[in-house]
C-alpha cells in the first residue's frame, strides 16, 4: 500500500513539473493581413514563429483584422507584432488601446515593413498618433522593382543585435522612403546604405534608417523596415534580429 501511494505520489509530482515547463514565459499577438502582397511573407513568418515560440518557451496567437482588440484583450499579452499590419481602417477601439498599450508600457511592441504606410489610403487619412510614434513620418514612395542591399547596424550594443554582424545582406525588398528622415525623434539601430542597391535606383532619401525605436514611450518598441518578402527566412541575421526583438520586448 505505502509503495502504490508513493508511486502515486511520484507521478503527481512529475505531472505537476511537466505542466509548469509547458507554461509558456510570455505570450505573444501576431496581427497580420489576410490578403494582399505580403501574404506569402506572414505565411512564412506563422512558420518560423510557430516554430520558435515551441523552442523558446512563448506562446503565440494570431489575427488578421482588429475586430477582438481592445484593453482587455491586449492584457493577456506581453508582446504585439504588427506583422505587415497597415496602420489605418483600424476600429476605433482597437486604436484607442492600442495607443494606451503603447503609452502605459503594458506590454512591448515589434513592428514590420507596412506598418510604416502611413498616410491617406484607401479612403482613410494618416493616422497622427501613430505617424509621431514612427519618428514624425509620412510614407513618400518605394522601389516597386525591388533592389538587394546592404544594412548597416549603427546601434551595435542594442540588445535586438546580439550576434548580429556589422551589416548583413538583403536580398529583395522595396525599400520605402518618407517625407523626412525619423532620426531626429526616434533612436536609430540600423540603416540602409542606398549606395548598394542592386540594381541602382533614383528612390532614395539620403539618411535611411530602416530599424528603430522611439524612447519617448513606455512600451519597449522597435520598427524592423524589412518585411516583404519570404526569402528573408533564408538570412540568419534576420531571424536573430527577430528572435531578440521578440525577447527584448518581453523584458525576457
């Protein structure tokens, strides 16, 4: 009888050890759009995330419209991925929690290539809170034929580039270029040098930041440009800068 018991026991004890190595350290919203160019690259990065959140212990949801955000919602996670989300058409809702999310420092933020289309679009004008929070921005043009390039990390001690090399290759992207360079109101971590693009275009703005985070909120934020294309799963330093970002942002 008393080995049953402690067998029983020992099987309570390991049950219960499993279950807090499953809880997950954070939980993670990805919000991603359903239709459009980028589709190929979100379905790529529900891969890799999917992938990554089992290896590092995170959990993660996804959405593709703003319909369910609000406060309550966004208190269950401790990081938002905008992942190529537009940032306009949202509900109202969704925006005002959004902006206290960020503002309060409720939880962290990642932002990825489209959530920098900011201006008038498709019957909805720019949206200012988010334009400042971007550095002041307004979205001007972009290489619509794409070109490879180099980036230049310029913030080597921030923690989204450990591991990360001086500067890393893209392969495809559309580089997009604003009305003004965000670096006076946000902390620049990376640049693109405009003078390697392959092949040579006339789209180009001088001083282009391409990765940043703007220390004038609460919420540990960071913009990562690059974000159009699946073949960025391909480069190791990408997905390092991602993985950090992730756990930068979770204060993890």
């Amino acid at each position: 009888m008393i080995k049953v018991s402690a067998i029983f026991l020992i099987v309570i004890l390991a049950g219960q050890v499993l279950a807090q190595e499953k809880k997950p350290k954070f939980r993670v919203l990805a919000l991603s759009e359903s239709g459009g160019h980028h589709v190929a690259y979100s379905k790529a990065a529900k891969i890799w995330l999917n992938q990554l959140a089992r290896t590092e212990q995170f959990s993660i949801d996804y959405i593709e419209n703003t319909d369910q955000i609000d406060d309550g919602f966004l208190t269950n996670y401790q990081v938002f991925i905008q992942l190529d989300f537009v940032p306009y058409a949202w509900k109202p809702g969704a925006v005002n929690a959004f902006e206290k999310y960020i503002k309060e420092g409720k939880g962290g933020w990642i932002g990825f290539h489209h959530a920098t289309l900011l201006g008038d679009f498709d019957g909805y004008k720019i949206w200012p809170w988010f334009s400042e929070f971007m550095g002041g921005i307004r979205y001007k043009n972009y290489i619509a034929t794409f070109a490879s390039a180099t980036v230049k990390i310029e913030d080597r001690k921030h923690p989204i580039m450990k591991g990360v090399p001086v500067s890393f290759f893209v392969k495809k992207e559309e580089w997009y270029t604003y009305d003004k360079s965000p670096r006076p109101n946000v902390h620049v971590i990376a640049s693109v040098d405009e003078s390697t693009y392959s092949p040579d275009s006339e789209n180009k703005m001088g001083d282009h930041p391409v990765i940043w985070s703007n220390k004038h909120y609460k919420a540990r934020n960071v913009y990562i440009f690059m974000g159009h294309d699946p073949v960025l799963f391909e480069s190791e330093e990408y997905k390092t800068i991602f993985k950090n970002a992730i756990h930068w942002a979770a204060k993890n």
